[in-house]
C-alpha cells in the first residue's frame, strides 16, 4: 500500500510538471501574478455599479470568480440614519425593488427609511388637462421614493457580507485605461489593463464601465456619444409640508420653463426637483427661505397661464371623450401646500440627454449613466441602470456556465441589444415629453392638452405605460 | 465495414494533418475558417456538461465539472478544451498537428487559472493509451488507462483512418461508467449536399476539403460500433447549423450533423452509470 501511495504522490508531481511545461510560464513574460489578474472589474461605485458587484457576487454560476469595485471615494457607512433627508433621491421602480431585494439589499433599505406610493399625478401648467397613474385598487404600491445614499449604504452593507473574492477598493481613482490589441499575438496581453493613481497596474478579462455620465471609460474607448445639454438646470431641495398628511402620491407639474415635481419622503416632508432654466434656477437658489417657499407653492398651485382659448378648448375636448368612455377621468387634486425647506441646503445640477451608440466592446461594457442618461422627469435615470445590472448579470452567469470567457463578446452584444431596445424608446418618449412640455405656444398646448386627457381616459394605455416604466 | 478506411492500426490519416496544420493560425479567429465550431461550442459544451452532471453526486457552483477528468481528443487549438477547463474539470487536449496544439497552449499561456486546469499533449490516441506498462507511465506521467471520467472526440472520427482502434482506445483509456461523447456527420445525400457541397464549396462555411463524404459515419453505424467495444448507447441527438445567423441548434434530424454520448460499461456494477470515484484505483491492472 504504501508503494502504491508513494506512486501516486510521484504521478501527481510530474503531472504538475508536466502542465508547466504544456504552459509557457507566465514568468517569461512579465505578466503580473495571478492574484492581479480579475474576472471582472467595475469601474465606479455608485448606486448603480455596487448593485453590479453585489449581482455578481451573489450569483452562483460566478462563485469564485475574482470580482473588485473600484471606487475614487471614501467607503459610505451609515451606523444610523442621519434625522435629515437628504436632498438627492431616486424612485425606484417595481422592477429596480425586485433586483435590490435579489441582491439582499432591499432588506436593509426598507430597514433604514423609504417611502412607497400609490399615485402619481401629472399635469399641465397652461390647461387643466392632467393624468393620473395608480394601481388600480390602490392598496399596492407604484414605486418607492428612497434617498441615494440609503441605496449606496445598503448595497455597501451587503457588499461586506460577501465573500473575499468579492473585493472593493475605496479611494482607488483610475488613471488610465489600456485596452486589448484586436488580433493576439504570442506577447500581447489579452487583458483590459487598469491603472490606478497609486501606480498600481490591475489586469481584468471583463471591465464593466459603471462611472457615471461622464464616463472615462466611454471616452477612453471612443465611444460616440449622442448628447446634448438641456438649457435646463434642477433644483433640488427637501420640503417641510405645512400640515402633516397620508403622503403617498408623487406630484409633477410640467411649466412652461420645465417640470417641477414633489416626491413624499414622509408624512411630513417631500422631495423637490424643480428643472427650469439654469438662471431662474440660480435666482431660486438666491431666494430666502420664505420666498423660495412662496415660489414653490405658486408653481404648483396657480393658473396664470392659462388662457381662455386653451380652457375653452380642453373642456369641449373633455366634453367629447366623456360621452365616449364616461366611467375614465378623474378629478384634479392640489398637492400639500409647502412651509419651509429642510435643514440641508438647496443645490442645483444642470440636466442633460446622453446616449452611447455602444454599449459595449471588446471586454467592455458600459452600464448605468456612463451609457444612457436622462431627464429626470419620468424618475426613470436610476431604473433603467437597475435594469441594465439585471440584464448584465443574467447573461454574464449562463456564459459562466457554459464555460465562456466572461469578456467575449458574443453574450455582451447580447446585453447591447436587450438594453438598447429597451433603453431608447423609454429615452425618445422622455425627450419628447420634455421637448413637448417647454413651450407655451397655443397649439402645442392644445395638442399636449388632447393628448394627455386622451391618454387619462384609456386605462388600457395607461397600464401598458405603467408596465413599460416599472420594470 | 467503411470502404474508405485502411485497417492501420493508427487512427491518424496524414493527409489529414497536412491539412490541419496549414490552418494552425485560425483557430482562435472567431470570424475566420474556424467560425462554425466556435459556434459550436454553444450546443456542445452544455451536452458534455449535462449529461455529465447527470451523474455527478457533489454539485460545485460555479466549477460544474470540478473533480473530473476529461480527455479532448482531437483538440485542434483548443476551441472545446479551455470551456471544459473553465467548468472545473481537469482537461487534456491531444492532437497530432503539433502547430496545433502550440496555438493552443500560447493562447492557454495568459489564463493562469486555466492553466492549472488544462494541458496539452502533441501525440495520437493510441501512443497515450498504448502507454499501459509502468514503465512508459513513468516517462508519460500521470495520464494512463482507465483514468478518465469522459472522451471528448468532436468533429474528429470524420478525420480518423481507423474508428476500430479509435473505439478500443476510447475504452482503455476511460474509466468504467466514463462517458464518450461525439460530435460528427452523417453519411447521407443530404449531408453530402450541405456539408461538401453548400459549406466547403459555396458559400466557405468550413475550409474547401476539410471532409470526405466517404469517412462520415452514419449514427447507426457508429452506435454500432461502439456497442461491439464495451461501450453502451445513451443518446444521438441531431444538430443543425443555420449559415445566415452563424448559430447551432438542436433538431430531431439527424441527416446531417449529430452528438452521440456513450458510457463504457461497468462490467461488475448493477447500472452503468456508477460514481467514478467508487472504482478501485487497481481494477485494471
């Protein structure tokens, strides 16, 4: 027996020897050590690109596979919930719920602090032509209002549980991106390299580009971008209600200078992002806390620009599609009257449109912002990223279990298309919406005006909108 | 018996690898000559990885194949041989085209994780399962008979001289209850018209001359083959290629192209299908 064991152990190391002489050692080569070379690697750690290593992370067919978020900021902890809101939140679609709650991050969210509602109402400063969207018995919820940096706490909460192949590395700013030649030859390294300010080089077979709209990766790899800049900046602040209510809808009304929204964050306060152009934006920043107030209950409440010809006009609209469908329409509500903001500051943004004609190239693929970005007017910037985490991972698992290289391009043109034909139709229908609404001209109005009530009164459509935006 | 083929006691037909070796540099060009099989890949490494984790006990996620030993005979470039390796299994590639198994190894040479998985061997079936004695075990290392868990031949008996020897070699070299599976072409009209005709001559889908209608094999025949060197039947299945999309896909038909797997008979176990880890390490001896 013991021969025999002595045998073994003797196969078993020329079997070893003889794997290194059928590799050519990677030594030869100065090809960094294995521990440098990862699966994966995300680029931005973000709401949008944590969810994406925690995706990962959790899957089972990636299990072991060397996955690292590079981060440039500091690693975002929240012992306790700060008492203030802050000011930056997102709605987070059904859809976006369900992914978070696969990650395990749901869980801690709903454990911290988010708002659910049940009703949207949208309408139109310059007619009285609104629509409303709800669930139909009103007992579940459309959509969460969650602040960003609850989101990025939970994910970085989970993210902790994992195990070590599951890494991330804070304060890691990318310096500069190499990417790999398209036909290989015997020395060249078939890796995206990534080197970051610390001088330290990172190898990866897949780099997923999460940073933001902005993007280096984007603009390292050439990627041509449409994009345009809305002459539109958002105001965003936190809302003290005058008296405290059930608040669970969302409130957006479209100005001729742009949309002005009121999100609940609680019974007692909301979230404001009003776009309008960037110096009546700065006025508004400049504004007391008083007359700001003033300002923001004016642009939610009153009628100065209406007109008769309009008025006149929409009620016949109205008129007719009653006798058509008499049971749809509903009756116009007020949002909560506004007293003061809260005790973090008010900041503004400028908007723009962004979209990338690829997605992905070879060993890349771009997510969230960093591919697509939009108008917040529809809350749709944060879901559609969401979106492309579920869809990335889905795909990145079954080439896993197929045995693919995780950077091949055959399942990441996949991810292109899936997201593309999802992302530009909801992208079209946002700009339009926008472009739609920025204008007081009578006959935009009155065809804005047709359309809205139309819509309002055809609850098919209205669902089929719903569908399309909560997934 | 298939007229075409000389009983030579070797598997390898050096025409053959004439050919092979002035395509050695294509293989890894996903868009090139070898377009077809890296497409391939999408039905054939799912075949070998389920069937065999049908009879897995232990499941590894993330490694399906972890713990077990996959001979790829005919590797080529190793377009079939790295997926094996990603899966877990412990995966050895022969070839007889040395520029072959070269290219395969310098692209293995960047993955390290793959490379404690996957090695390469440039020789014939029959010099690695003619390596029975001790002896020769101790030049040749660790691979010997009865040590492996499946056979891969895929797209590879179209090639060969002699299938007798191929099978008697396939068998040795398996554990009982090992797994063979086979990926070829049927000898059929139909199969004349689109593997020769429409792939090699029209429309360059695979290199002009790569097959010779004579050495196909039709299923019944292979089955039949096999059956008579210890091997049983498990499943054929038909596979179709469809040029316009570049994709495979799994059809009833087996006119044209098919998978085969077959299980080395267990001669003292009740199923056939027993864990390979239950066989004493000496059985063969």
């Amino acid at each position: 027996f013991a021969s025999r064991m002595g045998y073994l152990l003797y196969k078993h190391i020329s079997a070893v020897n003889i794997i290194k002489r059928g590799c050519v050692c990677a030594e030869n080569r100065g090809v960094s050590d294995k521990k440098e070379v990862y699966d994966v690697i995300i680029s931005g750690g973000g709401m949008v690109g944590s969810a994406m290593a925690c995706s990962l992370g959790m899957d089972p067919n990636l299990t072991g596979k060397r996955i690292l978020l590079l981060e440039a900021g500091h690693k975002k902890v929240m012992e306790k919930v700060p008492d203030a809101y802050s000011i930056r939140v997102s709605s987070i679609s059904p859809g976006s719920a369900t992914l978070l709650s696969g990650i395990g991050a749901w869980e801690h969210i709903t454990k911290m602090r988010c708002k659910p509602y049940k009703r949207m109402q949208v309408w139109d400063a310059c007619s009285d032509a609104l629509i409303t969207f709800d669930k139909e018995d009103l007992l579940d919820e459309m959509a969460y209002i969650v602040e960003n940096d609850i989101i990025v706490a939970a994910i970085t909460k989970q993210l902790d549980t994992l195990p070590d192949n599951v890494q991330v590395k804070y304060r890691s700013k990318v310096v500069k991106y190499t990417w790999p030649v398209f036909h290989r030859t015997a020395d060249a390294v078939p890796w995206v390299q990534v080197t970051l300010a610390s001088g330290q080089t990172l190898q990866t077979k897949l780099l997923i580009g999460a940073d933001g709209p902005n993007s280096m990766v984007r603009q390292e790899l050439g990627i041509p971008t449409v994009k345009w800049n809305y002459d539109q900046s958002a105001v965003v602040a936190v809302l003290r209600l005058s008296e405290p209510t059930e608040n669970n809808v969302a409130w957006q009304r479209f100005l001729p200078t742009g949309p002005i929204a009121m999100l609940p964050l609680s019974d007692t306060e909301s979230s404001l992002v009003w776009s309008t152009s960037p110096e009546l934006a700065e006025e508004l920043l400049e504004l007391e806390e008083e007359s700001f107030v003033d300002a923001v209950n004016s642009a939610f409440w009153n009628n100065e620009n209406h007109s008769d010809l309009i008025e006149t006009a929409s009620s016949l609209f109205r008129g007719a599609l009653s006798t058509m469908t008499p049971s749809a329409g509903s009756p116009r509500q007020l949002p909560p009257s506004v007293a003061g903001i809260g005790p973090k500051s008010r900041v503004m943004f400028p908007l723009g449109m962004g979209h990338a004609s690829e997605y992905i190239r070879q060993r890349v693929a771009l997510i969230g912002d960093a591919a697509h970005r939009v108008h917040p007017l529809a809350g749709q910037g944060a879901n559609l990223g969401f979106g492309d985490v579920a869809c990335l991972t889905q795909l990145l698992s079954q080439a896993a279990f197929d045995g693919k290289d995780l950077g091949a391009i055959q399942h990441l043109l996949e991810y292109e298309t899936e997201r593309q034909r999802h992302n530009l139709p909801m992208m079209a229908a946002i700009d339009l919406m926008k472009r739609l609404y920025s204008t007081n001209a009578a006959f935009v109005v009155l065809l804005r005006t047709f359309g809205l009530q139309a819509t309002n009164m055809l609850p098919a459509l209205k669902e089929q909108i719903m569908a399309y935006a909560s997934k | 018996m298939p007229s075409a083929r000389f009983v030579s006691h070797t598997t390898v037909d050096p025409e053959e690898v004439k050919r092979f070796q002035s395509l050695a540099n294509k293989w890894w060009d996903e868009q090139g000559e070898f377009a077809a099989l890296h497409a391939m890949n999408d039905l054939r490494v799912p075949f070998v990885r389920d069937n065999l984790l049908n009879v897995q006990w232990e499941h590894h996620p993330g490694k399906p194949l972890a713990g077990l030993r996959i001979l790829d005979v005919g590797c080529g470039g190793g377009l079939l041989t790295e997926p094996l390796g990603r899966l877990g299994a412990n995966v050895l590639g022969l070839d007889p085209v040395e520029d072959s198994i070269r290219i395969a190894q310098q692209h293995l040479s960047h993955d390290l994780d793959l490379c404690d998985q996957v090695s390469y061997r440039a020789c014939t079936l029959e010099q690695l399962s003619g390596e029975g004695n001790e002896e020769q075990q101790e030049q040749s290392g660790e691979w010997s008979e009865g040590q492996f868990d499946a056979v891969v031949a895929s797209e590879v008996v179209e090639h060969l001289a002699d299938l007798e020897t191929f099978a008697i070699c396939c068998n040795r070299v398996l554990k009982p209850g090992g797994s063979l599976f086979i990926t070829t072409i049927n000898k059929t009209n139909l199969s004349y018209a689109l593997a020769i005709v429409v792939a090699e001559q029209l429309l360059h889908i695979v290199p002009s001359g790569t097959h010779d209608w004579e050495k196909f094999i039709s299923p019944v025949e292979l089955e039949r083959l096999l059956e008579s060197n210890g091997f049983s039947v498990q499943s054929v299945q038909g596979m179709m290629y469809n040029p316009l999309s570049g994709a495979w896909c799994w059809t009833n038909s087996t006119a044209i192209n098919y998978a085969l797997h077959a299980v080395k008979e267990n001669h003292d176990a009740e199923d056939s299908c027993s864990h390979p880890e239950d066989v004493p390490a000496d059985k063969h001896s």
